[in-house]
C-alpha cells in the first residue's frame, strides 16, 4: 500500500498504526526472553527503539502525498 500512489495516503497510516500496535509485543518478547543466550536478548532489546524511525517513516510517507 505504501508502494502505489493511489494507497500510499492509508498505507501510510495504517503502516504506522501497525507499527505502533506490535511495539507491546515487542517489549513482552523482550521480558520473555530475558533468559536466552546473549545474542537473543541483544536482538530482542534492540529493535524497540528501531521502531520509533519505522513509525516516523510511514507517517513521512502518508506527509508526502499531501504535499
């Protein structure tokens, strides 16, 4: 949706709200594996703050068409 024109608008939102929605997930995956071998616990705690970018790329992306 955020490839064509014509959806990139919603696409936009809806990726951002997608985005938004996992991120509880993402911190209970992370609690859960607090266990797991280094790497595990590395990977799970490091792409929380990679996702305040994703967010803010998609609603870039849904900017951009008004403009």
């Amino acid at each position: 949706s955020l490839a064509h024109p014509r959806t990139r608008r919603a696409g936009g939102a809806l990726t951002a709200a997608l985005f938004i929605a996992v991120f509880p997930a993402n911190v209970r995956m992370a609690l859960d594996w607090r266990r797991k071998p280094l790497a595990h616990r590395v990977i799970a705690w490091g792409r929380l703050p990679l996702q305040v970018p994703l967010v803010r790329w998609a609603l870039r992306v849904r900017r951009e068409v008004d403009q």
